[in-house]
C-alpha cells in the first residue's frame, strides 16, 4: 500500500482486517507527519446527503461511505480508539438562486426518504453566534457532519498494527513487474516484494504509474485553514446554538468541541488554489469569510494556520479508482472528499483484490 494518508490507511486497515498481508508504505510514517499532506491538513467535513447528483458513482460511493463510517466508528471505538463525530451540517444560502437550488435538492431528497431541512432566515438570524448577514436561508442534513480528520487517521494506524500491518518510512521511487510479481524500489535502495500493489499517493501517484505507460492527469490544488479562538462572551449559545459544521460560499466553519483548557474555538478553512504556494490575499478573503465575516469572527484571535494539498484529477472526475493491471490498483486523485469517501474506497480496492481472477 502506497500512501499513508487517510485513503491508504483506510485500505491498508480494511485489507488487513480481511486476512491480507499488508505493507503500508510512506515517509509520513518515519517521523512527524507531513503538514502539507492533504489528509491531515484536512477539516473533516462530510457531505454526503447534500451532494447535488442523487445518482451515479459518486452518488453512491458517498451513501456507502456514510453507512461504513458508522460501522467503522464502532469497530474502532471498541479498540481503544475512539472518534468524535460532531452531527448535523448546514449549507447558507447567499443568493435567491442558491436558496432555489436548495429547495429543489430538498424536494430531491425527500424522493428518496432522506431528510433535508430549508431554514429560514428568522431560523438563522436566531443562532448564536450570529451567521453572515447575506445568509437568506440554508439547508440543514442531520445525517452529514465532521469527523476530526487526526485522529482518524491515528486510530487507522494504530489499530492497523494491532492487525497486523507492517509500515515502512521510505518513499516509493520505481514499480516493477515481473512473473506476476511486483516490486516496489523505494528511494533509500530497499526493494519491496508484493503480490499486488495498491497506489494512494496523491499527486506523486502520477510519476510511479508514467515508467509504465499509465498517464495519469493530476494537480495539487492547495487548501488553507485556521483555528480561531472566539473572543470573550461569544460562545455557541445560550440561545439556540449552531447545528453542526456551517457552510458559506465554499468555506467551512466547524465548532471545535469544548475544553476546559481552552476557549471556545472555530476552525475555518477552503480548497480555493490551484497549485502549491499559498496566497495570502486568499487567506485573507477566507479570514474575512468574502467580506460576509460577523463582528465576532473579525474579532477572534488566531490560533494556528495551516495548508495541505488535494489531488485534483484533470479532464476527469475525482476519485480516480481503477484495476490497471493485474495487482495494480490505483486508488488516489479524491480531491477535496478522501476523509468523506476513504471507507467506500477501501471496500472498492478489496473487491478488485479478492475479485476471480
């Protein structure tokens, strides 16, 4: 398994957990982790029941994901490793148009038994703290939320090799294939050998796979995000208090949950810049939400920033998920959702593994 963020942890947990012998392979795991990495750069929003297609792939890779996401929780809560799951996600509405567009998707998901909610904008001017003032309505899934990207990504690890898996600090320089068997030559000379390699390395996918004739399309798209502290008598109620991760313009602000050693706290982020240096008049527009920023939010102390990249695949949809030769499977390119579809990714690679040949 190359790549070690949180698809390549999810399929090296799930393969493991199978009966499979499995190698997890990438510098992450010699050290600290990379803090440009998508995976852990990313915020944890889950946007499943809210996607605009009610079918096709994605459609459904999100719907599975959801229902594994559950099961897994489970499974490695009683490991030892718990994750904290903040329920309930609510998408603003800025524009009568996005208000329209919400209302048909309602309409949509009412169809298919799946409960949606339009808020009003008495219902939104009622939350505390208060939400962006151009917010004219929005719509509430109770079943989406946020799962903390980090500790998922510890909990994988960690009960990982309680299965089993054997991990390996070294980046991957060079694949072969011989007699049906694969090599995989990493960078400090050791020479790997595997029955099947499984490839979940973002961006750097692209120049494993080209020495074989595999031409793979991707660019890093660079997200930023910042950890706020809220100032002083701003808090998350009394009055009713926010339902979960809010959504404006693209941007995503997540309660962080209460500490006794800390104030109360916000994360805020997007995946707004193709490419891989940050902008600081980006990160400017995000601090300011656009220009839409309540009182409270200009306000609030900065805690930390951080960024990280997306694979983006180019001329074609994300993920990338494909069988491209025998033992070959390539599992990279999710762009802005690989904590969101990482289960059902991980179901899809075991399937073309364990698949008749």
């Amino acid at each position: 398994m190359i790549g070690a963020g949180l698809v390549g942890r999810s399929c090296a947990w799930l393969l493991q957990g199978l009966g499979h012998q499995v190698q997890l392979l990438d510098p992450c795991l010699n050290g600290a982790p990379d803090p440009t990495a998508g995976s852990w750069a990313a915020l944890g929003v889950v946007m499943a029941h809210v996607f605009q297609r009610g079918s096709g792939r994605a459609w459904r890779l999100r719907q599975r994901s959801l229902h594994l996401w559950g099961r897994w929780r489970q499974e490695l809560g009683e490991q030892g490793w718990p994750l904290a799951w903040q329920p309930g996600l609510l998408i603003l509405a800025s524009s009568p148009i996005d208000l329209e567009r919400q209302q048909r998707l309602q309409s949509e998901r009412q169809r298919q038994a799946i409960p949606l909610e339009i808020w009003s904008r008495q219902r939104l001017a009622d939350l505390s703290p208060a939400l962006p003032d151009g917010a004219i309505g929005g719509l509430y899934s109770p079943a989406d939320g946020q799962l903390d990207p980090g500790p998922a990504l510890q909990a994988l690890l960690g009960d990982g090799r309680r299965l089993g898996i054997q991990t390996c600090g070294e980046a991957a320089a060079r694949l072969e294939r011989r007699s049906g068997q694969w090599t995989v030559h990493t960078q400090a000379g050791q020479a790997l050998q595997a029955e099947a390699v499984v490839l979940s390395a973002g961006v750097a996918s692209a120049g494993l796979l080209e020495p074989l004739d595999h031409f793979l399309p991707l660019e890093p798209v660079l997200g930023q995000a910042l950890e706020l502290e809220l100032p002083p008598g701003t808090h998350w109620g009394p009055s009713p208090a926010w339902p979960g991760a809010v959504v404006w313009e693209g941007m995503n602000l997540v309660p962080r949950p209460p500490s006794q050693a800390q104030g109360e706290r916000l994360w805020l982020g997007a995946t707004l810049e193709p490419g891989c240096r940050a902008d600081p008049d980006a990160l400017a527009a995000l601090r300011e939400l656009g220009g839409a920023a309540p009182t409270w939010l200009r306000q609030a102390q900065l805690v930390r920033h951080w960024q990280g990249h997306r694979p983006h695949p180019i001329g074609g949809p994300a993920p990338l998920l494909e069988q491209l030769e025998p033992g070959l499977v390539l599992a990279s390119g999710h762009y802005r959702n690989g904590l969101l579809l990482a289960p059902a990714t991980a179901e899809w690679v075991a399937q073309q593994l364990e698949a008749p040949s």
